[in-house]
C-alpha cells in the first residue's frame, strides 16, 4: 500500500471565490481592477461572520483591511463589527452625514488599504453607494458591502437598492427558513412573538426580534 500523499493546505480566500488576486499572476504584481462587492442577506444569515473572516484573510497575509461599520448615536470614531459566533473586530463609523469618498481618500493617504469592508450597508443613502464607486473606480480600492437586502416588510433598503443597481459582482450569503427553504425575508416580532407589519425602516434599541423566513412562511406570519 502507498503511503497517502499530504494533501496541501487551502489557501484562505480573499474574496471568497477563486479568482486570482492579480489578473495577470502574482509575479508583475499589478492590481486587477477593484470592484465593488455586494454581500446581501436576511437577518441572521452570518454575514458579520464571513466579513469577519475575509478580514481576517487579508490581516493574516500581511494586507490591511480597513473596516467600516453604522454608527447609531453620537460617538464618533470607534466601533466593532461582531457576529453572533463570537468574533469581533475594531471598526470605523460612518452615518448618513459622511462623505465616504473623501473618507477612503484621507485613509489611503496614511498608508494602502488592501480591501475596505462595510458592515450594515443597507444602512447607506444612495449618494454614499455612489462615493464607494467612485472610489473603487477612482481610487482602485476594492470595496465589499454586507447587507441586508429586504425590510421587515419586504422593501428594499435604500442602501441595498443602490447595491444592487451599482455593484460589480453580487453574492447571497445564505441562511435557511424553519422549513429548510432558503430565507429570504425577515419578520420584525414584538415582546408577545407576534409579526409587526408596520412601523420604521430602523428602529434601534427596542424589544422587538427577527426571524428568517422562506416568502411562503413570511407571508404567513405576516398575512400577506
Ligand atoms: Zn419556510
């Protein structure tokens, strides 16, 4: 019998698919062209995770990421993405007010930023889409957004609306409905469990939870 041959370790993925780094191969070193990347899932489906890693990816061979994430009160500057699996990472803010163009700008004059990564993108306005374009067409920065595509009642974000309508390559991160089907819709449940059909886009720092639905499933708790 021969001795199995060791199987070579897996490289990491950097964005998570098998697509060079480079376009013409590691050894002329020139950048492929950056894109924008959108990530869109329902609540709960590991997308804070899979940024996470892909950070991750980038720190571990010596590249800087730079991450970005939704600030929802006054302080500025500091905040952290974190999954619901346990890992953390430090974050950048940014609120509807910034400029996220000149944002990567001032950031990319202190030193190469490798990838930026934009947590709760579907928190974005339309024009701050447009500022992360300009900036992978204008600044060759790759930029990846996760978000959330649809609302609790089944609207899009204006943030992943304009993902949607701008971004260069789009990924679904996946979770699955009670069922078993892919969930592709969220309910918002008060105190009592029972589906809210109505109320703000965002709401923050009330009782209120999410679950993952199929559309089937959504219509049903929703009566739709
Ligand atoms: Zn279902």
């Amino acid at each position: 019998m021969h001795a199995r041959s060791p199987v070579p370790p897996a490289l990491p993925p950097l964005f998570h698919t098998s697509r060079p780094l480079f376009r013409h191969g590691l050894r002329s070193m020139q950048p492929a062209m950056a894109k924008l990347y959108f990530h869109y899932s329902t609540m709960n489906a590991g997308k804070s995770t899979v940024l996470l890693q892909a950070a991750h990816n980038y720190r571990e061979r010596g590249m800087a990421p730079y991450l970005l994430t939704a600030r929802f009160d006054d302080r500025a500057g500091a905040g952290r993405i974190a999954s619901r699996i346990g890992i953390e990472a430090e974050a950048d803010t940014f609120d509807t007010r910034d400029d996220l163009f000149a944002r990567l700008e001032a950031r990319l004059a202190q030193g190469p930023v490798a990838c930026v990564f934009v947590d709760e993108a579907q928190f974005l306005t339309e024009d701050q889409v447009w500022q992360l374009a300009r900036a992978v067409d204008d600044l060759n920065v790759p930029v990846m957004c996760y978000g959330l595509r649809v609302d609790f009642q089944g609207k899009l974000f204006p943030g992943s609306a304009t993902l949607l309508a701008l971004a260069d390559e789009m990924r679904e991160v996946r979770t699955i409905c009670h069922c078993g089907k892919k969930a592709t819709m969220v309910i918002r449940q008060d105190s009592s469990g029972q589906a809210v059909t109505d109320g703000a886009q965002v709401q923050i720092g009330g009782n209120e939870t999410y679950v993952s639905l199929c559309r089937r499933h959504w219509r049903a708790a929703t009566a739709t």
